[in-house]
C-alpha cells in the first residue's frame, strides 16, 4: 500500500507540473530582444568631447539622454514605440517639447556587437545630411546641366558647417546660380595636386572643387543649384562631403553622397 502510495504522489506531480508548463506565456523574439545583444540599463559614452549616459527604462521602450561637456549639459527624454517593424523614437527636451523624430529598424537604445547604440551614434546633438543629384544622368559632349546640392543639418545649441563638392575634370565648373556661393574654389588640374580639407583630409584633383563653411544655430538648410558644362565623352563621378559639429560639445557627424553621368 506505501508503494502505491507513492506512486500515486508521483503521478499527481507530474500532472500538476505539465499543468503548470501550459500556463507558461510563450517567450517570443521580440520578447527576449537583446538577449545577444548587451542591455546595460545605464551605459555611458566618450564622443568627441562630451560624455553621454544613456539610462533606458527596463522594458526598453525610453531613456533619459543627459550630454555633458566641459561648459554644457543637457538632458532629453527618448520614447520608443515599435509600429510595422519599425521603431519610432521621438526624442523630447525636459520641457516635453519634440526635439527629433527618427525610425529604426532596431531598438536604437540597444547596443549590438560592441558598438554604440543607434541613438548615441544618430545623435540628437548634432546630425549632417547631404545630398547631391544631377537635372538628368545622360548628356551630349558640350552641354550644360545642374548640380544639386542639399544641405540638411542640425546642431543643439551651436553648429559648424562645412562641405564640398568634388566635380571631376574635364566637367567644368560654371558658376553657382541659385544659392549659396562657395566659400573656397579650389583648381586642382593634375592627379598630383591636392587640397586639405578640414574633418576630411586630403582631396586629389583632376577636380575642381567647391567649399562651403558656415556658424549657425539650430538648423542649417540650404539648396545650391550649380552649373556645369560637359567638355568630354564618358562617365564622371561627382561626390560631396558634409561634416557638422556642435561646438560646445565637439560633437562630430558627417554624410557623404555621389553620382554618376554618362556624355556621349
């Protein structure tokens, strides 16, 4: 009788145990996000010459975002909502007003791989954007056409600007007829003669190229349209770099853009 005993005690567990099993919720990937990935709840970061810390919330859908340098500090609210598998951040400063609003494919509070969290790295203290494009892709040898240039850039509370465009020789720089003039044209006729550009480097010619640098605060949004001829046939690369930097922090961003046209 003890035995059976036993044995019915034995059962009874068992069943109470595959019971409890199917009450489980079911732990789905989005549910155990970052599990290869490093959660630090708080995580702080050296960028130029400001230190940020990143206090996410425990379920990772906001953080506090306090920037601090030498003569500035200042702090944001991050709200992260997921919404057709992407996620929508709006960033707010303390006094609930919409700083920056950006979409992911990720959670930007989550750092993968080592590297820095998206919303460290697309900060909301500085950011750069540039693109450049072309009235059309296709010329004939000796026609003109127009260089686009758009500058989108934005620092808190104080920024520097600087970008060029690259026009390779034997496309000819004209003029700038909408816009801003360039601050700087450089004349770079052989593959030997080079321009420093500042939070760049070294640019190589055969080029001609165009240099814009401007103080602002805030935002930075300019359209420049310029003109060109197409001396010769085949296919030329244009390029352009833009690099913003908040000044009090030192925080850095840059963007680069390119195309490419065909003459014949």
């Amino acid at each position: 009788m003890i035995t059976k005993k036993k044995f019915g005690i034995g059962v009874l567990l068992a069943a109470m145990l595959v019971i409890s099993m199917a009450f489980v919720p079911a732990v789905s990937a989005e549910d155990k996000i970052g599990s290869d990935q490093n959660l630090e709840t708080k995580a702080e970061y050296t960028i130029g010459n400001a230190k940020v810390t990143l206090d996410n919330y425990p379920d990772l859908s906001g953080a506090t975002l306090t920037v601090e340098s030498k003569n500035f500090t200042s702090s944001y609210v991050v709200e992260v909502d997921k919404s057709d598998n992407m996620y929508v951040t709006n960033i707010y400063d303390l006094d609930g007003k919409l700083i920056k609003t950006d979409s992911y494919s990720l959670n930007p509070l989550i750092s993968s791989n080592g590297n820095e969290p998206l919303i460290i790295i697309n900060s909301i203290i500085v950011d750069a954007d540039i693109d450049i494009y072309p009235d059309k892709y296709s010329y004939n040898d000796g026609e003109y056409g127009t260089v686009n240039v758009e500058v989108d850039n934005y620092a808190f509370p104080d920024g520097s600007t600087g970008y060029y465009l690259r026009i390779p020789l034997p496309v000819e720089y004209i003029e700038v007829y909408d816009g801003l003039d360039p601050d700087y044209v450089y004349n770079l006729p052989t593959s030997s003669d080079f321009v420093f550009i500042a939070n760049k480097g070294v640019v190589y010619g055969p080029a001609t190229i165009l240099y814009w640098q401007d103080l602002h605060t805030f935002g930075y949004d300019e359209l420049i349209k310029v003109k060109v001829k197409y001396d010769d046939t085949g296919s030329f690369n244009l390029y352009a770099y833009d690099h913003e930097q908040e000044i009090a922090s030192g925080l850095p961003a840059w963007d680069d853009d390119d195309f490419d046209v065909t003459v014949s």
